[in-house]
C-alpha cells in the first residue's frame, strides 16, 4: 500500500469538493461575461480525458453573442439561463469521428506518446470496426462519449468557479436548422 503524498491528500480532497459542491444553476447575471480564452481553456482542459477508441466523438459550439443567445431562446423552450448565461456550449456528436482516426492517432505519435506502428494498426483496426458497425452502436458509443465531455466540461467550469447546468429541454430539428448542423448522411 502506497502513502499518499500530502500535495496529493489536497488535491483529491479539492476534486471531491467540487464534486459535493456543483449544483445547476438556472439563473446568471447578464453582465458577467467570461472571455473567449477562458473558455477556450476551460474547454480544453475539459477535453484531455480519453473517449471510446480516444476518436473524440464530440464538437462543441460556443454560443456566446447575444444575437445567437436570442436565436436559441425559443428553440431552448424559452428557458432564460440561454441569454443569461455568459456562454452556452453545444456537445455535437460526431458519427463518423472514425474517419479522423489517422489524424488523431498522428497526434499521439507526433507527441510521442505512441509508437507509429501502433497507431497503424489502432488506425486500421478501427476505420473497419466503425465503418462496419450499425449506425445506432455509433451513436450510443457517442452518446456516451458526449455524456463523458459534457460532465467533464460541468466539473472543470466548477473548478473554477463558474455555475453550469445541462439543458436537455429544446427543440433538436430547430437547433440543427438555426445552427445550420447536419445528420450524417
């Protein structure tokens, strides 16, 4: 059995704060803004954790502009946190995340934290493991995935600070129409 280090007591106590701590907040001041790199950060330091396969499944769409805020208002069921809020952030899902395979694992090999090789095969085992499934196993292994990010993304803002709650209640097809987001064909 290993000693924890006391720098590690505090920070795990620290992470079970945050944790015990987080509650959705439905109701923000308008004239607190965070900026777009903060929340590039945050969203970046949310995002490190692996996913299914490590093909980072999700995309996330700031909407940050009043403009914007006002668009979503009645596609979110009029629910006032949308123009509130100093950003909304959409988790999209990717389908055909697979086909970035080769761009992701030459990340990690570029980074040296994986061999060529490795990433060869992982790239090959991979495109024909999701090219050949039904399209619904892809969309639970990105359902997933994006739940993942989206907790990540609600603790990392809570670590710093910031309230947060998920909205599940809006109008998919509007959303996708307003914000010009695709299916997959």
């Amino acid at each position: 059995m290993s000693v924890s280090q006391p720098s590690q007591m505090i920070e795990r106590q620290l992470f079970f704060n945050v944790i015990r701590e987080r509650r959705p907040v439905r109701s923000y001041d308008p004239k607190i803004k965070i900026s777009g790199e903060e929340l590039t950060k945050t969203l970046r330091q949310a995002t490190l954790p692996p996913s299914t396969a490590n093909l980072l499944p999700w995309r996330l769409l700031f909407i940050d502009s009043p403009e914007l805020n006002q668009k979503l208002l009645p596609i979110a069921f009029n629910q006032q946190q949308v123009v509130e809020a100093s950003a909304v952030i959409a988790v999209l899902g990717d389908l055909e995340c697979y086909k970035l395979a080769e761009e992701i694992y030459g990340m990690a090999v570029d980074a040296g934290c994986m061999p060529a090789e490795t990433a060869k095969s992982f790239v090959e085992s991979y495109t024909c493991m999701y090219s050949s499934m039904q399209p619904e196993a892809i969309r639970q292994k990105v359902y997933t995935d994006g739940g993942l990010v989206s907790m990540q993304v609600i603790l990392v803002a809570r670590a710093k600070d910031y309230d947060t709650v998920p909205i599940g209640g809006y109008d998919k097809q509007k959303f996708m129409e307003a914000f010009r987001i695709s299916e997959p064909a």
